[in-house]
C-alpha cells in the first residue's frame, strides 16, 4: 500500500492531556486515532459497516488501515519520534541516520526538536511550532460555581500535526470520510471549549528506507503478536521502550468505564525482522470485565520504516 499523508490542519489549539514530564502532550497516538475512526465511521455510517470493517481487519494478514502517531509538520518539514520516545526528529535526519549517513543536527525548542543544520524553517513566532497556552472557566454545579482550568498545544501558523497512514484501496474513500467528519466533531479533550478541531488535507507522501534493511523503526505504538515474539522481534538489533496504554469506554446509561490497560511498544522504537519481513503487530481486546455491550479493541498494529542503523 503506498503511503498518504494525513494533514491535520488545526482550527485551534489541541488537549491531549499530561505527560510524564507534567507538561502538555502535543501529539496523539496511533491507537487512539484509530479509536476515533472507527467510532466516526459508526456514526457517519452505521454501525453494519464498521462491524463489516472489523471482520476485513480480523481476516487480514496486514491490516486495511495502519496509522502513526500523529507526527509535528511545519510547512514541508515533517517530525518523526525519536528513539527514546521523547522529542521529534525532521524527516530528512531520520532517512539520513537510518542508512548509516547521519547528518549533522541543531536543536529547536529546547532540544524537543532536531533538524539537520541546513534545513530551512518556516518563520516562527519565538521559534516554536507550538506554545502552551492556558484557559480558565468556570463550571455551575449543584455546589456552586466551580473553577475550572487547563493547558492546551497552539500550532503556529503553517505549523500542526499529520498522520501517516497506509489504506487499501477498497476503503479509501470511507476512511478520508471518516476523517472529514473527525475534524469537524474533534479529537482530544475539551472539544466543548473548540479544541481539537481541524481541517483534513491529503497528499501522496514518501519515506525513503535503506535498500537492505536490517531492522524496523515503528512510527506508532505496537502491541506483538504472539508468532512475532516466538520469532525474536524484540531479540538483536531491536531497542525500544515501553509504556502502559489505557483510556475509557462510555455506557448508555451515562458515565463511563475504564477499560483493560495494556503494555505496548511505543514509537521510535526499534524492532527485529520477523522471518525476514517487517513486523505487523496485533488488534488487542480490552473489553472491561462484565462489559456486554460491544468489544472494546485497541490497535496495536506497527508503522514499520526500514533502518540500517539507530535513528538519534
């Protein structure tokens, strides 16, 4: 499947919550955005035809639909994830590192952003693609007036987040559909506030891999199968880091769930061969326990670009 470029154009700032680090994330997994496709796609087409899209996912030895994480742009200039799971590198420095011909590299925004020395950058305000900023309001509650305050991502101008995303043909259409209509109906939190809202642009994009690869690096969380570990994916070359992935689902009556959590591998890290080809990754069930309604399922399927060498 060639590769398209999903360019999440922003109408306003994003929430996606805290990090580690106690500072605002600026990007959105992999497995989320494919939560919040698969729910658009009910919504915009019944809830028939996202079960007859799980039964092609369930059936398929690679899936209809890989996503990355949602990747920082400015302009042309597109970021990767590094290796450790921490700070973006510009794409031009990933391909050079991966074949072994590393470039060299000065730092932006505080060192959360790599780009090879001669790579022109937009204009930027202060030199930052985005800025936190913070937003009061109050809430009225039985209990009175409760205030209410949070830390949203803005984009400068020119500047957002993009997807990569592999889609077969015969869901082409559906899947752009799809996220249209997410653009308008927003990702992240806060979306009452008029976060998370975008504009969709789609272009043809490529990532150049070393001829002979001899590792993969994931661009977007991964969860193995269990072939895949029996064959070494995590075995030499492999480097990675790993993180616990969790979130809710809602009820009918109201209110919601906490779904099983779930370890994954996260992007940037780097993956052995699976009997010489690159590593798929699995569709994982987190349905709570007691849960009827409906399966609960998280996307644990890798974004595999080739590498020689370890990416910075």
């Amino acid at each position: 499947m060639k590769t398209t470029l999903l360019r999440l154009q922003p109408r306003g700032a994003f929430h996606f919550g805290l990090g580690s680090s106690g500072l605002p994330v600026v990007s959105v997994g992999s497995d989320t955005l494919f939560s919040a496709f698969c729910l658009t796609l009910r919504d915009l087409l019944g809830p028939a035809r996202l079960a007859s899209f799980l039964r092609v996912v369930r059936g398929a030895v690679v899936p209809p639909l890989r996503l990355s994480c949602a990747l920082p742009y400015a302009g042309e200039l597109l970021f990767f994830p590094r290796q450790h799971g921490e700070g973006w590198v510009s794409q031009r420095l990933f391909e050079a590192a991966a074949a072994g011909q590393p470039l060299p590299a000065r730092s932006l925004q505080e060192g959360d952003l790599l780009v090879a020395e001669d790579e022109p950058l937009l204009p930027l305000p202060g030199g930052r693609l985005w800025a936190f900023e913070e937003v009061r309001r109050v809430r009225v509650g039985t209990n009175g007036v409760e205030p209410l305050r949070e830390t949203l991502v803005r984009f400068a101008p020119g500047c957002g987040l993009a997807v990569l995303a592999e889609i077969a043909e015969e869901w082409r259409e559906e899947v752009l559909a799809a996220f249209r209509a997410l653009g308008e109906s927003g990702i992240g939190g806060r979306r009452s506030w008029g976060a998370g809202h975008f504009e969709l642009a789609v272009e043809p994009w490529e990532v150049r891999e070393p001829a002979e690869p001899t590792a993969y690096c994931t661009l977007s969380f991964y969860v193995p199968a269990a072939r895949e570990l029996e064959q070494g994916v995590l075995g030499p070359p492999a480097r990675y880091w790993l993180t616990e992935r969790s979130g809710w689902v809602g009820q009918p009556g109201g209110g919601a769930l906490r779904h099983r959590s779930l370890r994954a591998i996260g992007p940037g890290s780097v993956l052995a061969p699976v009997a010489g080809r690159p590593p798929v990754g699995r569709l994982a069930d987190v349905t709570p326990a007691g849960f009827r309604d409906h399966e609960v399922l998280r996307a644990g399927w890798a974004f595999p670009v080739g590498v020689r060498e370890m990416v910075p």
